[in-house]
C-alpha cells in the first residue's frame, strides 16, 4: 500500500493531515510550496486545481478535504471514523454542509461580498447569519457531530469552527468552547499539529 499527502502547513491541508492521524495509516507527505512550485505542471498532474490537499492512495487521486476525509474513513474502516450506513444522516449532512454553504458564506464575508437580501436565494448560502445561526445550532452540548462517537465530521467540521473561533468568524460560545476541547485534544489533532507547526517555517507562505 502507498499513501501520499500533498500539503502545506499552511493550508487546509492541516485538515488532512488530522484525519489521516486519526485513521493510523501509515503516508509519506510531500509538502508543496506557495507559488511556482503550487502552480506549476507538475503538481497540476496531481491536482489540476494546483492546489492542496490531494493524497495519493495506491495510485487512486483524491482531493478537495471534504472527499478526503469520507474517502479515509471508508478506506480505513478500523480506525471506526464512519458511523454505520443506517446512521450517516447527519454525518453526511454536516460535512457537506460545512463544504458547500459554510465555505462560501466564510469566502464572501471574508472578501466583503454582501448578498443583497433580495438575491439571497440565488446563493447556497443564503446569508452569512443564516449559516452561521445553523452551524451553532448543529454544536452538540455533549458527544460529537454525527452522535456519540467522533467520527470524519468532526475531523472536518471541527477544524472549520476551530479556524471560525481563531479569525473570529464564530462566536466562542460555551457549547463551542467545551466542543473544541473534546476534539482538539486528541492524540491525532495533536499529533497533526505538532508535524505541521514544525514544518509552518519552512514551506509557509514566506519559507
């Protein structure tokens, strides 16, 4: 088996870099510079996108980090990151959630894109309020996302309200708060932290 991450530390590569963690499979990281490196043909050979994440699983592409996370639970059943076919609903519903309109309500505040109210509609979103009141409300007070059990969602999900909290997009709330702490302390957020954290100076933005 051959496992590669293409990441930078300073990216959203740090949530594959989690998941993988989690899951406890062996992978070889290749990091990717900003700029010429990124954009250049041969990293577009692995994501025409020319950008990161992609992980390389035993020649098999996969990108975007919503994908690569539902890709690995799947792919490494014994690390138990899914929860059974019967009881995905939310699974599914909060990891796509958090791709699709939490992602573009994030990218249109943070480029001062107002929606006019009467084009709300129009916009997966709807309204930066709307997304946010409705990812607060999927914060449980106790357990994880997609129930009792940690699962890809909240490898996901949670990374997006961890970043949120830290740019001051979401607010701090004490369900947020006691969330954050469930999850960011596990040995794999940890882990994942450490290793990106080491190698932010050398392949970040300015390395």
């Amino acid at each position: 088996m051959s496992l590669v991450l293409y990441t930078n530390p300073m990216s959203r590569g740090r949530i594959a870099r989690w998941m993988l963690e989690e899951t406890g499979a062996a992978y070889e990281t290749r990091y990717v510079r900003y700029g010429a490196e990124m954009s250049g043909a041969a990293y577009a050979g692995v994501n025409p996108m020319r950008k990161v994440p992609a992980i390389v699983h035993d020649g098999r592409v996969i990108t975007e980090c919503a994908a690569i996370c539902l890709y690995l639970a799947d792919a490494f059943p014994q690390a138990d990151l899914a929860p059974p076919l019967n009881a995905r609903a939310d699974y599914y519903r909060w990891i796509l959630f958090a791709a699709g309109p939490w992602e573009q309500a994030t990218t249109a505040q943070a480029l001062g894109m107002d929606v006019p109210p009467d084009k709300s509609a129009m916009a997966g979103f709807g309204d930066f309020q709307r997304t946010l009141e409705t990812l607060l409300g999927a914060v449980p007070e106790t357990g994880y996302l997609a129930g009792p059990k940690f699962t890809a969602a909240d490898v996901y999900v949670g990374a997006q309200i961890g970043w949120g909290v830290q740019f001051g997009s979401i607010p701090k709330t004490p369900a947020v708060e006691a969330y954050l702490g469930r999850i960011q302390s596990r040995r794999g957020a940890i882990r994942a932290n450490e290793l990106d954290d080491a190698a932010g100076a050398e392949y970040g933005p300015d390395g």
